[in-house]
C-alpha cells in the first residue's frame, strides 16, 4: 500500500437526501439521488441545472467518466469523459466551464495538469498545468 492509498478518500453515494427551493413558487421539494457505485476521492460539483460527478475510483481503477445528475427531470446521464483518468482531484466552476485540477492518475503518478471542461458544448480541453504536483486538495 502506497502513502496515497492511507490517505486516500473512500466513500459510497448510495441515496443523498436534497432540499430544493424554488426562486419562482418560493417552495422546497425533495429529490432524491440514487448512485450506487463505490468512488474514492471522486469531487462533486454543482452547475445548473446539475450536479456533476468527475472521475474517482471504483477500487480498483481511476476513472475518467463524468456523469450529471439533472435537478429539473431527476435523472442521471454520463457526458464526455474526461481525457485522462484521475481521482484525488480538485474541481471548480467559473462560469460556463469545468476546472479539473491536479490528482493521481491511478498508476502512481500525482498530477500537475488542468482539465477544462465548456459545458455548453461537452468538449474538455487542457489548460496550462500548476507549478506544482497537487493531490487531495482543495479548490475555491
């Protein structure tokens, strides 16, 4: 077991309970999401009308598939993957586009490079990479 595998994140997003409040009837109502695939390290991330998980682990491999859970019609879809695999990755929203930061990439290797993704059209892009190798962090 490697130093990342003791520090990695492990979780299971089987139902999550949301609230959701209504700007234009000024009511909550409940949804519920059901996923049942083990993840390590996989961040969610908020971009309406969805909530987009981005890559992880499922135990035994990194992943670079993104799916979306869409709030108006409570269904989850997969979208473009990502063009690498990784997990232990930051995320971050600006705007129309996706930030993918940093991670590991499955073999080992910690990463120092940037996806972006527009999600206006689906198409992921590499950015300019960090200065430095970055992994289990975190992005605001």
């Amino acid at each position: 077991m490697n130093a990342h595998d003791k520090v990695a994140f492990r979780f299971l997003l089987s139902i999550v309970n949301i609230d959701a409040y209504n700007d234009a009837t000024k009511a909550a109502s409940e949804c519920f999401l059901t996923w049942d695939i083990l993840e390590d390290a996989m961040p969610f991330l908020t971009q309406p009308p969805g909530i987009y998980a981005i890559g992880g682990h499922d135990g035994s491999n990194a992943l670079d598939s993104v799916v979306r859970y869409d709030t108006t019609t409570n269904t989850w879809s997969g979208i473009a993957s990502m063009p690498t695999k990784r997990f232990a990755h930051g995320v971050c929203v600006h705007g129309d586009f996706i930030y993918v930061i940093g991670g590991e990439d499955g073999s080992g290797n910690a990463l120092d490079s940037v996806l972006c993704s527009d999600t206006t059209t689906n198409i992921w892009s590499t950015v300019a990479s960090m200065p430095t190798i970055r992994f289990c962090h975190s992005v605001v």
